[in-house]
C-alpha cells in the first residue's frame, strides 16, 4: 500500500485516455471528481477510485482533487487484486462497499442522462438540418453542402444497464445506511456484494465508452454545420456577409442584377424597340399607385408587360442553349427561374434572397422535379416532346390541324416535327404562358415578372426545390400507395405468359414555375397516347398556400383524369366499375341511395352546389379529406364515399393495419385482403411453373408481387 496526499485542488490524479489502470485507490480523505466532456461524477471519501476502469487499459475518465484529497494506493492487475484488496481491510470493507454502490448509482444516472442527451442532441441536428435552408435564404446567405451529415445516424443505445441490475443497485443505494451496519461488515456478504457491484460498474462504464464514441461522432460531424447555422441564426453570418461578402454582392449588382435590363438586352441580343418599350412600361408600373388595380391603364400596362416578357424570355433562352446555367450571369439565371427583371420592383431584400437561393440550387438528379427554364430546355433539346395547347392538341396533333386547315403541307409538317426551335416556342407559348398564369392563382392581375407585391409569404417558407417536393410527393404515396401505378401487359411466349397484367410506378413531372403564386396545376396525365408515360404538374416556384393541401388537391384530380383516360369511352360507365364511374354514379344518383341518412343527402346537395355540380371537383375535396382525417382513423366521410375511395386508393399496409378494429374499414379490408390474395395465388402459381420450367423469374413478375406487398 502507497499513500498519497494532494493538497492542491484541481490536480489531476490521472489522465483519460492517458494514463494506464495500474492502481485501486481509496480516498481516505476529500473529494474526486471523475470527469469528461460529456459527464461528471464527485468521490467522496469512502470511494474506489478504479472499480469502472479496466486493468492495464487506458482511463476512461479524467480524475481530479476537488480540494485536499488523501489515497490509499493498491496494486490492480485483475480482478484477484480487487478481492485481496477487500480481504486485507475488514474493517474497511462496509465503507468501499457503501462507495462502489454509490459510484455505481451515480455511474447509472450518468448512462441515462448521457443517452437521453445523444437522443435530444440528434433529433435537435435533424430539426436544425431541416431548418437551415430556409433560415439561410431569410439571411441572405448560400445554402451550403454538408455532406457529412449524411454519415449520421440517429442513436441506437439499448441501455444494458435498465433491469434486475439497476434495481439492484437502486435498492442497495436506497438502504445504504441499514446495509452498512447490518450487511456489509459480514466479510463473505460485503466481499461477494462489492465484488457484483464492481463487476456491474465495469460493464457499465464499457457501455457508457460506447455511448461517449456516439457524442464524439456527432461532434465532429455536425461541428461545422452547428457553427454555420448558429452564425446564421444569430443573425452574425449577416454581419459578416454584409462586411465580407458585400464587395462581390455590389459587383454582381452591378454588372448583371442591379441593371438587369442592360443586362438581358445585351445578352438576348433583341430589337431596340422591345427594349425600349419593356423598359418604359416597366418604369410605369413602379410608379403606379395601384399596380393590381383593374383599371384600364393597369390591365393594359400588365399585359403588355407580360406579352413583351416572353418575347425576350425566348430571345434570353436560345442564348443559353451551349452554356451551363451555373456560368450564366447571376442577373440572367435570375430571370430564367424567377422572373427577375429589376432589384426594385423585387426589393432588395428579396433580391438577396434569390441571389442566396440561386447560388444554393441544384437540379433534380432524378429528373422529376425542373424549373421552367430546365423543362424547356429538355423539350427544346428534344429529351421531351411539347405538352398539349389549351385546345388538348400535343404538338404532333397541333400540326395535323394545321396541314388540315390549309396551312402548312407534308413537307412542311414533317420539318416542323424535328425542329427544336418550333418546339420550344410551342411550349413557351402553350404551358408556359398559361401555366404561368394559373399557378399564380390571380389570373386577372397576373404579371410575369417578380414583384414584392406579390410577395405574401417570406421567400424562404414559400420557396419550393425537389426536396420539398419530393416530399409532399412522398407523402401521399405512404398513404395511398399505388397513387402513380399504371397497369401494362407482360408477354413472353417462350416462357410461357401470353398476358401478365403487372403495375409499374411513373412518378410524375413537377414543373416550378417562375411566380409567386398560390395554385397548382395538372396540366396532363399522360404524354401523348401512350398510358405508362409521366404526367405533368405545374406549381408556383414561391408557394403562398399550405404545401400539403395543395399537392393533396392536384394528385386527386390527377387520380380522376388517368382513370378517365384508362377508362375511355367507359369512364362513367357503372357496368364497368372504375373510380370515375361509381363515384359519378353515386353523386348522380344519392337521393335514392337508402344507405345514405337524410343528413348525409342535405351535405352532399350542398356539397354538389358549393363545387359547381362538379363531380370531379367533389371527388377532390372528399380525397383531401380521405388523405388528411381518414388515414388516421378519424371518419370525416359517408360510408358509400368511403368504400369507393377504399377499393381505387387503398391505404399502405402499415396504415391498414392500424385500421383493422374500426369497425368502419374492416369489411373494406376484408374485401381488399380477398382480392390480394387471388392476385398473389396467381402470381405465386406462375412463379412455380417458371420454376418447374427451370426459367428465371421475370422482373416485371417480381415488381408485381412486390406491389402486391404494400
């Protein structure tokens, strides 16, 4: 035994992840404190200064005098030294045994605040994460990459410790003062207690070392995105972009955004007269008092204005076709995406705000989710064939028409056919336009380039890229899955499988379109003629209305439209049930339906008169109401409407079986586990023969039973 006296307080015994486990030291006199960054537990006298620590290894806590401190040192190699140490002091050994149970405790206690921290920790990082972008735009500032973030996972920390063990523990510490007179001093009950006690606090101190690499990890991954967003959240990262980055914000104003007129005029290389007239018009309607007053000068300035924004939007655009969007000047991409034409007409807040957002853009890898300005430059690129005109011709069609009326001949239709530059400009002229203006919601005030006014909503709450989109597209699909499958046929005769019928998902085309507005639009649900092809939605850029509701709306009417076009002639044909059919017929038909109440029959002719006598108007708004309350368990619907939505936009299956004893869904569900199973018998059965056939199973076979599954 070695004494050792420390007069100084804050002396350091032994240094974690420094010094070796060599010793067991009493402390006769004072207090330790046994501490690191994430957690601290004091020693009094009486304690075990190594009882958590394995021999020979490296500490796991820093040990420190908290003022004079006295210890009583023993040799520690295993665990045969711990049981002498016990067996030499009999006197002693109530004490240490009182100490480890307290040390054990506090160790306890430790693991469970350590864990409740590294829960609360990540799930604050995530709501940060989601945050930021936002909160970046708001101050003006580039949303950066944090790739590292991508390497965090949430905690997964099953507490080793909860139990008999724990307790244990609790009840020893609890009696400490009865154990100590009447327990511990019997030598053979103290050492076999103390020696449980220690080998619990070793394992417990081995499962708090794991606990401690997880807060390390998330300190080193998320410390530079944590110092990003609090600058921002501050408000210090406007400080110091306004002292930092304002020279190369007034350079950028100055050259392209500031004058951005000059800038478009120079770069789209127009007729002096277009760029006259857009500037004046542009200029009056700064000045005017009332810009979105119905007034004949306001209306006419509007239009004109917006007629003339087009023109030089194309003249812009085909002098972008070779040059990368990112090398674009920053006043040039402003226009292309937002409509951009002049800082104070946008307000020089907003205008840093899409100056911040526009250096934080990045394209939909994916491909479902474009700007105006990449939609058109796949259609004019040829990637994608123009949509439909206001008449529902497809460009093909649309010059069909014209050969048919005399205005073109074969020869001139099948050059029109390939040529980009016509494509291009029947899709600005057609989609972009009119999408243009019915996303912005207000058609009658509608002007195409930005303006504050507009602006209802702060730009970074309003504004949408493919992952808010995404989002909300993901969203409906958890809850009525089989929203964007399409049914198609799977042949092949060699295998034997004349006609499969199997389901493939076609996610659909979100075009952002360059307003602030407050609508959303399906434009079309199919490409052409051919069913498995994307369908194309358009919503403002900067949306004003609740996100949810709005994408809610738009996939219900496009649930109503692709049945109606799968469907055909037959689309309220109730001897050919579909979705478009039962409901038109259950709409037309509720008076004399005996299953609904005489309350229910008032609801739904007032329902029928409050959407115009719109059959699909009324099925939209009883989807909303289906995805938002019925999902949940909470019945909003009569049970006729129920049912039809239950067949055509069955719920995920996590979702179904939440519903499995509401008495409302049940015969739904039995009817829906019925159908699945002959579906999955039939498929099963054609998976045998395949197999007996020594063929390999055909993937459309497995994207069909994996449908199945949901």
């Amino acid at each position: 035994m070695a004494t050792q006296s420390i007069k100084k307080a804050g002396t350091i015994i032994y240094s974690a992840n420094s010094d070796a486990v060599g010793t067991l030291d009493i402390v006769v006199k004072g207090t330790v404190r046994a501490y690191n960054s994430h957690c601290s537990i004091d020693m009094p006298a009486g304690s075990l200064i190594g009882i958590g620590e394995m021999p020979q290894s490296l500490y796991l806590f820093n040990y420190e005098a908290a003022d004079d401190v006295v210890l009583f040192s023993y040799p520690y190699h295993s665990e045969a030294d711990l049981v002498a140490l016990f067996k030499a002091n009999p006197k002693l050994i109530s004490m240490l045994v009182a100490g480890s149970v307290r040390y054990a405790h506090n160790l306890h206690t430790s693991i469970l605040d350590c864990m409740e921290f590294a829960r609360t920790e990540y799930d604050r990082i995530r709501e940060c994460q989601e945050d930021y972008p936002k909160a970046a735009i708001a101050a003006g500032a580039t949303v950066m990459d944090f790739p590292e973030l991508n390497k965090l996972n949430p905690p997964d920390l099953r507490d080793t410790a909860y139990g008999w063990h724990s307790d244990f523990i609790d009840d020893l510490f609890t009696n400490e003062a009865k154990f100590r007179v009447d327990v511990y001093p019997i030598v053979s009950i103290g050492l076999g207690l103390g020696l449980t006690v220690c080998s619990y606090a070793l394992e417990m101190s081995r499962f708090l070392s794991v606990i401690f690499a997880y807060l390390d990890q998330l300190e080193k991954l998320t410390a530079s995105f944590i110092e990003e967003y609090e600058l921002i959240k501050s408000g210090k990262k406007k400080e110091k972009q306004d002292s930092e980055v304002a020279e190369e914000l007034g350079r950028i104003n100055d050259i392209s955004v500031n004058n951005c007129i000059g800038t478009l005029y120079e770069f789209g290389r127009f007729d002096n007269s277009l760029f006259e007239r857009f500037r004046d018009n542009l200029d009056h309607f700064k000045k005017l008092k009332d810009r979105y007053g119905n007034d004949d000068d306001a209306r006419k300035l509007r239009r004109e204005i917006t007629a003339d924004f087009y023109l030089i939007y194309e003249a812009v655009f085909l002098q972008t076709i070779d040059v990368p969007f990112f090398a674009l000047p920053m006043g040039i991409r402003l226009f292309l995406m937002f409509g951009f034409v002049d800082e104070k007409l946008a307000g020089i807040g907003n205008t840093k705000k899409l100056v911040a957002i526009i250096n934080s853009y990045h394209p939909d890898k994916a491909g479902h989710v474009l700007s105006m300005y990449e939609w058109l430059m796949q259609v004019y690129k040829g990637k994608l064939m123009p949509s439909k005109n206001e008449f529902d011709l497809d460009y093909p069609s649309y010059l069909k028409e014209l050969k048919r009326n005399g205005d073109i001949n074969d020869a001139k239709e099948k050059m029109l056919l390939e040529n980009s530059l016509e494509k291009f400009r029947f899709e600005l002229k057609n989609l972009c336009t009119m999408g243009n203006r019915v996303t912005f919601g207000r058609i009658s005030s509608f002007v195409a380039v930005f303006d504050e006014k507009n602006v209802l909503k702060p730009l970074e709450a309003a504004y949408l890229d493919e992952n808010a989109v995404m989002e909300q597209i993901d969203r409906i699909r958890s809850i009525d899955f089989n929203t964007f499958y399409r049914q198609t046929v799977y042949s092949n005769v060699k295998a034997g499988i004349n006609n499969y019928f199997y389901s493939t998902e076609i996610l659909p085309y979100v075009i952002l379109m360059p307003n602030v507005g407050s609508r959303a639009a399906l434009w079309q649900e199919i490409d052409g003629k051919k069913r498995t092809t994307p369908a194309r939605m358009l919503i403002s850029v900067f949306h004003t209305e609740n996100v949810e509701d709005t994408f809610t709306k738009m996939i219900a009417e496009f649930r109503w439209e692709i049945c109606k076009t799968e469907q055909g002639v037959h689309w309220n044909d109730v001897t050919d049930p579909s979705l478009t059919s039962l409901y038109s017929d259950y709409l037309q038909f509720y008076r004399k339906n005996s299953s609904l109440s005489q309350e229910i029959k008032e609801k739904l002719s007032a329902s029928l008169k409050n959407h115009s006598n719109s059959f699909k108007k009324v099925f939209v708004a009883d989807y909303l109401t289906y995805i938002k309350y019925e999902s949940t368990g909470a019945l909003r619907l009569n049970k006729v409407a129920r049912e039809i939505l239950f067949t055509f936009c069955p719920f995920e299956r996590s979702l179904r079986e939440s519903l499995t004893d509401n008495p409302q869904f049940v015969p739904l569900l039995s009817a829906f586990k019925l159908k699945n199973a002959q579906a999955m018998k039939l498929l099963q059965n054609l998976k045998v023969k395949l197999e007996k056939n020594n063929l390999p199973v055909p993937k459309e076979i497995l994207k069909q039973e994996e449908y199945l599954n949901h």
